[in-house]
C-alpha cells in the first residue's frame, strides 16, 4: 500500500475506452472501418488518460475486452499501454477476469499475466496483476497462482461482484447456511493464506473482487478475508460512494483498491469547461480527496 500512501488515497482508475463516446479531436477520421484507426484513436485517448492521472493515482486497471475487440492493432495498443503505465510509475491490473483449468489455465496465466519471454517482444512487460474469475473451483485459480508467486505479482478473484445479475448466484444459500460468494471468499482465503503468499504489509499476493454497491457483504467478506487486498468497482457512475466502500476496509484504512472508470474516464462529457485532459484529472482528484477522507488518511 507504499503507492497509495504517496499519492494520498488506494484509488484506481479502469480504462474502459469505448471509442463511440471518445472526445471528437481524438476519434476524428474514425470511420469504424479501421481496425488500426480505431485501436490508435483508443490509444492516443488511454494514454492522455495515464499522463492526467498518473501524479494522483497509484494504479490502473484496463478491460482487456475493450481493446480485443479490434484484434491485433487493439491487443498491441493494449501491451504498449501497460508499459507505458510502467514507465509513468503507476501498478497495472489487467481485468480479464480469466477462468479455465489445467493446460487452458496455464495458457492463461502464461499470456495474460506472466512477464514475456519471447526475445522479439522487446521491452514490453506484463501487468502487475490479473482479476480471474474462480467459481470453477480451487483448481482454476492455482495455474494463476503458480505464476503468481514466481514472478511477484498479484491475483484478484471475483468473489462478489456489483452487477445485480450476480446475486442470483452469489447470494444463493448452501446447506451450510452460508451464501455461495462466502464459500469462494474462503476458498481465497485458504489458498492464499501461506506465509510464502503474505508480503511486507501483512496483506496476500491472492486478492478478491467486492463490488462497492454491496457494502453489507463486503463487511462479511472482510472477516473472512482479512488478509486479501478488494478490489473494488461499482464506485462512481454505478453508484457506489464512500459509505458504501468503507466496510471493504479494514480497521487502519488499509486492504481495498477502489475503482472508478466511467465517472473518471469520460468526465469530460460533464465538465464542458476545461479541455478532457484537464476534466480526467479532476474527477481523479475528487475521487482520491473523497476516498482519502472516508478513510481517514
């Protein structure tokens, strides 16, 4: 949590570029006929994005999906993203939400998550960290984990997530009693429990998604995952604020990553007054200065 501490607040603002609602002088000349037209308008945007937040903010997350869409031109767009986060200091997380066993696992965890080791690939470097989805069982996480702890890096399991669809699932009750989304909280606690999986702040390499607009669940999870980083989505434009995420905290105002991408990434559509840049940067800072307070920092 060193990074949060210096930039004042444990926020994270996701790229989820949609190229539609892009500001017009970047997406100008975009046809939609293009694929490389468009990954490079998606580029040229995320970009501006990384440089206005990056004093501000210790992380970013980008949605792979929004840029697999266009193909080659927009997973490479993607790879020179990350590393060029890297190089303005900020931590990675690639939202993938990946999810397989055995071999398709490994494969995953190679591609997604592990650092290149192909020379012809240059400079270009891996994220620090991967969400995954584990509702497969222990053994879809643990082909993640393997590459994981060999290369320092982290690992976010959904495990209760913002999206109303998923309390049909996740609140499910089970004989025990217990609802669905406790059983897999345990099931991350347990696998990332280890001493060799605790780092130097206490907390694991193994961490859990917990959407901002279930504070109620997120208090329940905490006591059972005291030692998972959260990662939190659903703050901002899905309507989650800074009573909501507080639970996903605990005592010291430690442990939870709070994410906001819509209400960040496109807050120029709102802020008329000043350029995109400028209107990015301020949602960043609103952001941290709210999170910063509710926490007590």
């Amino acid at each position: 949590m060193q990074g949060s501490r210096e930039k004042g607040a444990p926020i994270c603002v996701g790229l989820d570029p949609v190229l539609e609602k892009l500001p017009e002088e970047v997406r100008h000349g975009v046809d939609g006929r293009s694929a490389a037209d468009a990954a490079q308008a998606i580029y040229t945007f995320c970009s501006g994005v990384l440089a206005a937040v990056a004093p501000y903010v210790p992380c970013v997350k980008l949605q792979s999906a929004c840029f697999e869409r266009y193909l080659w031109p927009g997973v490479e767009a993607y790879h020179r993203l990350i590393d060029e986060a890297r190089e303005l200091g900020l931590l990675v997380v690639a939202d993938a939400k990946r999810g397989d066993i055995g071999i398709s696992a490994e494969h995953y965890a190679a591609g997604c998550l592990a650092e290149p080791t192909y020379e012809d690939m240059g400079e270009l470097a891996g994220p620090d960290a991967l969400t995954i989805n584990g509702y497969l069982g222990a053994d879809s996480i643990e082909p993640f984990l393997d590459v994981a702890r060999k290369q320092g890096k982290g690992l976010f399991v959904l495990v209760r997530t913002s999206n109303p669809g998923g309390d049909a699932l996740q609140s499910l009750t089970l004989s025990d009693g217990r609802p669905v989304s406790d059983a897999v909280a345990q099931m991350v606690a347990t696998l990332g429990g280890g001493a060799a999986d605790i780092g130097e702040s206490g907390y694991s390499l193994l961490g859990a998604v917990v959407g901002a607009t279930k504070p109620a669940d997120a208090a329940r999870l905490r006591l059972i995952m005291p030692r998972s980083i959260f990662l939190v989505p659903g703050y901002g434009a899905q309507g989650g604020g800074v009573k909501d995420v507080l639970p996903c905290f605990n005592k010291d105002g430690t442990g939870a990553l709070i994410t906001a991408s819509r209400s960040v990434l496109f807050a120029f559509a709102k802020n008329t007054q000043v350029d995109w840049r400028s209107a990015v940067r301020e949602a960043a800072l609103q952001m941290r200065d709210e999170v910063k307070s509710g926490i007590g920092w």
